[in-house]
C-alpha cells in the first residue's frame, strides 16, 4: 500500500503558472481523458490522434504493443465480446516547458464484465493511467509512451448472488489463482487469463518495485532523455 515515501520530489509546472502553461497542461489533460471516452465507444480514429505514430502501450491482458497493434487487438477482442470500460476519476498534468514534456497522470477504475460457468461479474480495479507526453514539431501535445500503476482490485457480482453462485466464483479466484499474478490486479488478471489472455505479470503497481522503476522512467522523461519501458 501507499506509504509516506515522497516518490516525485522535483516540482514543475502542475498548479497556477503563466497562462500558456495553463493551456499547455490543459492539453495534456484533454488527450489523456481521450481514452476512457474514445477507446470505450471505438472511435478508433480519434483514439490514434491522441499518440505519436510510434507509441508504445501496455495493458495487463495485451502486454506491449505498438498503437497499431493495439488497435487492431482490441477490435479484435470487441468482436469476440470483451466489454472494458473505464471511469476517469481526475487528471493532472506536470508540465517542463524547458523539455517541451509533460506527465498526465489520470487518476481511473477500469470495469470489465465477465461470465463464468453462467454467472455474470464485474472485476474493479482502481488505478494510475500515465501517459509520457511531448510536444511534437507541429506543436500539437501527444503520448509516446502509456504504462498504468496498479492500485487495487476485485470482483463485484452482478445481480443478487446466491450460494451456488459464489461458490463458482470462488472457484475461479481461489488463492492459488490469484496468487499467480502481481497484488493490484490479480482479480483483473484471473478474470482475463480464464478468457484466454496472456496476463503481464511484469507492470507497476503500488506494492512492487517497479513502482520506483516507473518513477525513474517518469523523472527521466520530464528531464528531456530518451527512455524505454519494455522492462
């Protein structure tokens, strides 16, 4: 869990400011809410405009991929029946107007719906959307790099649960499966995995320490240096 460990100790333009960097945080803060809203409806190409053509993305049940790819992937899960959703739940941007980068970070739950032997759920997981940003030569605000911190999860049942019900559940996340896969999104992972997913097992979470790796990556960014976050 969270402690008082100060992980983001340099301070940038991510409050009040002159007005063009209001604006440019502004920005930032547009893209990054653009997934929760374009990739859930499937406006695919107002998903792509949010990222440079060579962005790479990682998701727990599609490990790295380009934004090509990841497009395709996810039409591809969307005809074969995934429902994702996503709950943007605040955003705010650290801006570097030296470097011309910025940090969104996008506080979100995704909410998938599963079936299991014939009972509906949903899985929660609460987490920290980060998209690695930069200015590009039209001056136009896009995302090179998106990783996501892994908070918490778990399951929720749909309608009203009855013994036999649960007890099919706990079957599916039972201790062994669970803990198969990083705490943050193991229900997530079960769930997914049970659908045929192979699970990334090697993503941020506020318990691992890649949560200091993602820093790092995060400082770096904002300091202008090239970084690389297939770890």
């Amino acid at each position: 869990m969270t402690t008082s460990y100060e992980p983001w100790p340099q301070l940038y333009s991510h409050l009040n400011g002159t007005n063009e960097e209001v604006l440019d945080r502004m920005k930032v803060a547009e893209l990054c809410k653009g997934w929760s809203v374009y990739r859930d409806a499937s406006e695919w190409a107002n998903f792509k405009e949010m990222f440079t053509p060579d962005a790479n993305i990682w998701t727990t049940w599609s490990g790295a991929q380009t934004i090509d790819s990841f497009i395709q992937i996810s039409k591809d899960g969307k005809d074969k029946g995934a429902f994702i959703m996503h709950r943007e739940c605040g955003t705010l941007v650290d801006l570097n107007p030296k470097t011309q980068r910025a940090i969104g970070k996008m506080k979100t739950t995704i909410t998938q719906r599963f079936e299991y032997e014939g009972v509906p759920f949903d899985i929660d997981c609460d987490n920290y959307f980060i998209f690695f940003c930069l200015k590009d030569s039209n001056g136009d605000w896009k995302a090179r790099w998106y990783k996501v911190f892994y908070v918490k999860d778990k399951f929720v049942p749909v309608g009203v649960p009855t013994a036999e019900n649960m007890e099919k559940l706990a079957k599916l996340f039972s201790k062994e499966n669970l803990e198969q896969y990083p705490w943050g999104y193991q229900y997530l992972a079960v769930a997914q995995a049970n659908l045929g997913y192979p699970i990334d097992k090697k993503l941020p979470t506020w318990k691992n320490e890649l949560y200091h790796t993602m820093y790092d990556a995060m400082k770096e960014w904002m300091e202008g240096k090239e970084i690389d976050l297939h770890w």
